[in-house]
C-alpha cells in the first residue's frame, strides 16, 4: 500500500480572467514544479485548466500565490475546483490546449515590457535592435489572433517558424520566453523593409538598412507610414510646419490636433503637465493616447491647432521605441482618410499613391483585425475613456447583476463612434471602435468584426438590440439578423451603461446629455433628465425644446442653430447672420423644421453667439472650442458671471432655459468678457442640472445620479457638476470602463437587452 499516496489530494480547478497571453501557464508550471505539485495545466477556450496532485498544505500554498499575483500579469476573476481521485503522476507539465464550447476571455494587445526593451538596447544581446521583441508578458495578442485559445498555431505567429535558438528558449522552463507565442529573434523573423515611394523601381530594404532609411526620411522632414499593432500609422516630425501641412494633406484632415508620441514619461513632462493620475494613465498596459495641458506649446503650429492640450502616449511596440529613441517625439496618426477605416493590409498601403507620402516601412506579420489606439484623459482624479480600442479590447465589462440562464445578446450600438457589443452571461465585451457608420468601408468593417468576434467568442446571438432611430445604419444591421428584436431609446442606453457598469438598478436619476438621439415622440432628444429603473424609463425633465431647420443633418453648422435658437427666444435681431431672414422664414413656416432638446446644439449655438465658432468642421468642435475658452478664463480666475438658467414645468415635465444666458451673450460685444461668458455658460449648466437633481430626488426619493453622454466629455461642466452634487448629497456615477459618448452606447443596449 502507497501511504504516501494517500496523504495527497488530487484537484481540477478552472480559472477564469486575464489568463491567456499574459504568461500564467508558465507562471503556474513554475510554482506548481516549486512546491512538488503533479499533474498539468492547459488553455481550454479563453480559460486556463489545472490538474493538480499533492498535499493539502502544498495545494494550499499553490492557490494561496496564484490569488496573490505578486507580479500583476494575470487576473484572476474566478476559480471554481473540482475534486478527483489521487493518480500515478510523475511531474507537473504543459499539455496541448483543450476544446471548450464557450470563450470567456481574449486577451488583449500589450505593450513590450521592461526586460525586453533591456534587451532591445544591449548590443550583447541576440536580439539587439529587434523590432518584434517580445516573451511571454508582452506583444501583440488581439489583433494576431485567429482562433481561440491562444496558442502560437492559433496565431498568424505560425508564418514564421522558430529557429533553434528561439525554439530552445520556447520549451525551457527556465526562459522567460517560455511558452511564449509570440517569441522570434533577427533570425526567424518577421523582418522590416522599407518601400521608398520617391524611387519604387530601387526595391525594398530590409532589416537594419530598412529602419535606417525609414529614420533619416523623418529627420530630413519627410512622412512614412509605419505599421503597427492593430494598423498603419502616418508619422512625421512635429515640429516641422511644412511636414504637418503635409500630413493634414495627406489625411484631408483640416483642424484636429494630432497625438504626438513621446519616447518617455520624462521627455512628455518638457512639453505638457503631467499629473500622478496622468502619468499612471500613460504607463498602463493599455498605453492610450492621453489628453494633457500643454505647459507651452514649443511644436509646429499645425500640430495641435491651438489646442490647450496635447494627445500624448508612449510607445507600446519595440519598433516605436526604436524610432522615437532615436528622433525624439512624432506625430503617430491612423493611417487612413478622415473617417475611413485605419488601413492594415500591405498591398493597400503599398500600393496608395499619395504624393505627401514618401516611404511605408512594414514587415509581414500579418494583422487580422484592426485596432486603433485608445484615447483617454483624467477627469476628476480618474480616468475617462474617449475612445476605447488597442489595449482595452476585448477585455469584457463584467456586469454586477446576475440574470437567470447565459443568455446570449448582440447590442449594435449608434451610428457615430461606432462599437457593437456582445454578452453571454454577466460578460459584455464591447468591440473596438470603429468611426462612423455612414461611411461604407466603415460599415462593411463592422459587418466582417461582427462575423469574426461572434466566432471567436462563440457566441450565437438569441437577442439584437438596437437604436430607436429609424434610419440608423447599425438598426438595420441588426434587423437583417433576423433575430428577435428590442429597441431602445438613445438617452435611456446612455444611463444604462452606467448603470451596467456599476451594478444598478434604480430609481436612478439619468442625466444624458448629447447632440442627437431619436425621442420616443419623434423630436429630436439631448437634454435629458430621465428616471431609470431595471429596464423602464420616465422622462422627468429636459432642456427647452428649440426648432432648428435640417434635422440630423444640421449638426455641423453652428451658425444656424444659433439663428434657430434666438429665433425661438425672441433675440435674433442683433446677431449677425447673412442667412438669416431666410432662416427664420423657414422656421415661421415650420419648413424642414425639428424640435430638440439637445445640450450638445446648445453648446455649438453658445460658440457662434459668442464669437468663438461657427462650424463643427470635425465632431464637437464648437463644444471644444467653447470650453477651451472657458479653461483659459478658469486659468486666469476669471470670475464668471451669473446667469442661471430658469427650471419651468409644463404638463408635469420640469424644463431647464438656458435665455439668461443668452440675453446677456447675443449682447456682448466685448471679447475679454467672452471666456467669462464661456465659463459662466459651463457653471450655470452645471448648477441647473444640480437645481433639477434636487427637485427630482423629492419627487421619486432617490439621491442616485448617473451622468453620460457625450457632452459629459466636458471636463469642466464634468467636474463642476459632480462637485455640486456632491455637496448635495447624491452618489453620483459615470462611465469608466467604456466612454460617455456613443462609444459605450451599445453596454447600456446590452444592460437593457438582458432585462427584455
């Protein structure tokens, strides 16, 4: 009889989380050889299995480390244990993964980690100057995988056999490239090269003669297109006006300020401020661009047009540390035509004929999805997300409320900033972004991402939830699934991501505040305070309903909703405008005319009146405009003026009007008082909201608020608005995990879906 056999207990145990391409399998061989464990550990779809042997104080210790996570790579979202009869086991070891009919986790793309860019500098080093370094903790995952789980066969990493030595390192318990997928060296590849536009019939360089080309061509002002994680980027100096030019050319892409990347924390702090929360933002594995105050703007003026701040990020790939080690800060922009796809195919880049255009440095490793960088900013001490893509995605949203069943839902999100969701479960994994809609390479790219992460996921949808809007292109998208259908409100979803996110069910006071959303009266909604509970809604308050001509189509001319709104209040006649009789004309006769409640055509009429903007040549720029006037006023303690909107009741719906304001604005002719007016405009929407809260929370006895939309991008009307509540004694809530805009709409479709 084995007595020593019997001491010891035999467990399978599953772990759920951030587990797959972060290096826990070797992690969890390393300890479980440590402590004398027997048995195994393999990938089964996006989770990690371990067959475990040994004693009771031995698997103890085995579990007790794992949860601990000294090192931070993983995370562990759940275990669930099984015992089983003690077996004749040698060793522990890593066996060939299993198959499983649900996918719970993907891992997403990650930034090359500490060890390797040691390496990357050493010339001692076999990998010296490699621009795909990477090990087990660091490189591209998402975007290179084509089936689940994550093993290198499952990866376009297969198109490039291991050499001895890199095979070596990959079967070596001891190496920190130890089972790491994506592992390659200078002499298996993939290798760089350089197609120089200027002179196609020289034929490319490759490898080190390749990046130096690629390097003299942008320190002699010239722009490359270099490809990345999840697409091609254009890069060029930001310093040299005539390279910027260029590139806005290149682009068709006007007035924008462009993201800048930096080599360092350090080199970033020369040019803009960098708080704690900032600098912590910057260096997450996520590595988003992050929007920071310029301390003084030392760039070509065409960089950030005017902007106060700067969209700054660090390199996340060895070949962007090599590239900004070497000529400082570059523009790193999506290498597309405004509002196209960010273009990730070799042939489409290589082929592009562009004058502004002078080389495409690229390798060929391929990209199977693409990803563009995330953008993010602080907003009182904590992040917020603007745009969520490379390094968030497909990381799930894990919602709070558990439901009956797995029930399995596609939610299509909007038209603008568009991101779909899919959920089994208390899952949500929200897609990459993708632009707007209406353009139809954009579409046909979220048609291919819906197919490919239904499929990677294995989720069948049994549910699609879409917009109310009738006419939205994403709607009909999820009608031609021939699914049973739930469509939701615009505003109503805006609430329910943040409800999704924090694990609320209601009464919750929902203000959402946007530029467009399809009312359930046919108007057009943006200014709205609704009382949301589970999956049913009442619209308690909003903004003053104004005509304005053009409906959807009126968004980018600010001049004309100012025209339309003063018209309304009875204050046209002393604001300039050359279309204006023709204007109010049409607005008497109720010609192409629409009612609106929107905030975000308020801010842009709020511009035009006050001088600062006219037309949204890009999305929000008059909002944008506007609080950067406000942010200078603030900077410079500018009191501002008090102008409190009036709170009216009609038909038991409190209405919240913004005339005091304008009174007083459409009046002003002094230009040192506008960035008063601006900031004053900013506190008295902030202090109507709060005014309104309070009468809400007496009628409905709740002190739960939760903030969305995109006007909640506003930093100051952000954070004045929290303050103010605050000191009123709500708990107040707003998107972290995914944006305010229509980039997290489709979380709230999914919270709502889960309700139906």
């Amino acid at each position: 009889m084995d007595n020593g056999k019997k001491k010891e207990t035999a467990v399978k145990i599953k772990v759920c989380g951030i587990v797959q391409g972060v290096g826990f399998r070797p992690l969890v061989y390393r300890a479980a050889r440590e402590l004398g464990l027997k048995g195994w550990v393999r990938n089964v779809g996006g989770d990690v299995e371990i067959m475990a042997q040994a004693s009771k104080t031995a698997l103890n210790r085995f579990l007790s480390d794992l949860k601990e996570n000294k090192d931070q790579r993983y995370e562990i979202l759940n275990m669930e244990m099984e015992e089983l009869p003690v077996s004749a086991l040698d060793n522990f070891v890593i066996i060939p993964s299993g198959e499983a009919k649900e996918v719970s986790m993907i891992p997403a793309d990650l930034p090359v980690c500490p060890e390797c860019l040691k390496e990357l500098a050493d010339p001692s080093d076999r990998r010296y100057d490699n621009p795909f370094i990477s090990c087990m903790a660091c490189g591209p995952r998402y975007t290179i995988i084509e089936e689940m789980p994550y093993d290198r066969d499952n990866t376009v990493m297969k198109d490039f056999p291991m050499c001895s030595a890199c095979n070596k390192e990959y079967t070596s318990p001891e190496s920190r490239r130890f089972h790491a997928q994506t592992i390659s060296c200078n002499d298996c590849g993939p290798y760089l090269l350089y197609q120089d536009n200027r002179q196609r019939e020289a034929g490319e360089l490759n490898g080190r003669e390749a990046l130096k080309k690629a390097i003299k061509v942008l320190a002699d002002g010239g722009i490359v297109a270099v490809k990345g994680v999840g697409g091609y980027h254009l890069v060029c100096s930001p310093f040299l006006e005539t390279s910027v030019v260029r590139l806005r050319q290149c682009k068709g892409r006007e007035e924008k300020p462009f993201a800048v990347m930096f080599h360092s924390v350090s080199q970033i702090k020369k040019y803009c401020d960098v708080s704690e929360e900032e600098e912590i933002l910057l260096t997450s594995k996520a590595r988003p661009i992050v929007l920071l105050p310029i301390q003084e703007d030392l760039m070509a003026p065409s960089t950030n047009k005017k902007s106060l701040y700067c969209g700054a990020f660090l390199p996340y790939t060895p070949l962007q540390h090599l590239l900004t080690e070497e000529l400082g800060p570059l523009i790193m922009t999506s290498a597309n035509v405004s509002g196209q796809p960010i273009i990730r195919e070799d042939d489409c880049m290589c082929s592009l004929s562009d004058p502004f255009l002078d080389g495409v440095l690229y390798h060929k490793r391929r990209i199977v999805r693409s990803v563009d960088d995330s953008v993010a900013k602080i907003v009182a001490g904590s992040p917020q997300l603007i745009r969520r893509s490379r390094g968030y995605v497909p990381y799930p949203v894990f919602l709070q409320k558990e439901i009956a069943g797995e029930a399995e839902v596609f939610a299509a999100g909007g038209d603008l900033k568009a991101a779909f969701c899919l959920s089994r479960g208390s899952k949500a994994v929200v897609s990459q972004y993708f632009g707007d809609l209406e353009e139809c390479s954009v579409m046909e790219e979220y048609k291919r991402s819906y197919k490919d992460l239904t499929r990677l996921l294995n989720i069948t949808p049994k549910l699609a939830v879409c917009d109310l809007h009738p006419n939205y292109y994403s709607s009909r998208f999820a009608r031609s699934l021939m699914l049973p259908m739930l469509k939701v409100q615009h505003h109503h979803a805006h609430i329910a991501s943040v409800m999704a996110e924090h694990g609320l069910d209601g009464p919750v006071i929902g203000v959402a505040f946007d530029g467009t959303g399809y009312g359930t009266d046919g108007s057009i909604w943006g200014g709205e305070f609704l009382i949301c509970k589970g999956k049913e809604f009442v619209r308690a308050a909003h903004l003053s309903p104004f005509p304005v001509l053009g409906g959807d189509q009126s968004m980018r001319d600010g001049k004309k909703t100012a025209v339309c709104y003063l018209h309304h209040a009875g204050l046209a006649s002393s604001f300039p405008d050359e279309r204006k009789h023709l204007i109010t004309a049409a607005l008497d006769q109720k010609i192409n005319t629409v009612l609106t409640s929107s905030m975000g055509r308020l801010f842009d009429a709020a511009a035009s009146v006050l001088q600062i903007a006219h037309e949204n040549r890009y999305e929000g720029e008059c909002a944008i405009l506007l609080e950067q006037e406000a942010e200078i006023a603030r900077r410079e303690h500018i009191k501002p003026p008090s102008l409190p909107f009036l709170i009216t009741k009609e038909e038991g719906v409190l209405n919240l009007d913004p005339r005091p304001f304008f009174e007083e604005a459409v009046n002003c002719k002094d230009r040192e008082k506008t960035g008063a007016l601006a900031l004053g405009f900013h506190h008295a929407a902030a202090q109507g909201i709060a005014e309104i809260c309070e009468k809400l929370r007496s009628h409905y006895r709740t002190s739960e608020v939760a903030l969305s939309g995109g006007v909640f991008q506003n930093k100051i009307l952000t954070e004045l608005t929290l303050t103010l509540l605050r000191e009123r004694g709500f708990r107040v809530y707003v998107n972290r995990l995914v944006p305010p805009g229509d980039g997290g709409l489709s979380l709230g479709q999914i919270y709502l879906g889960r309700e139906h």
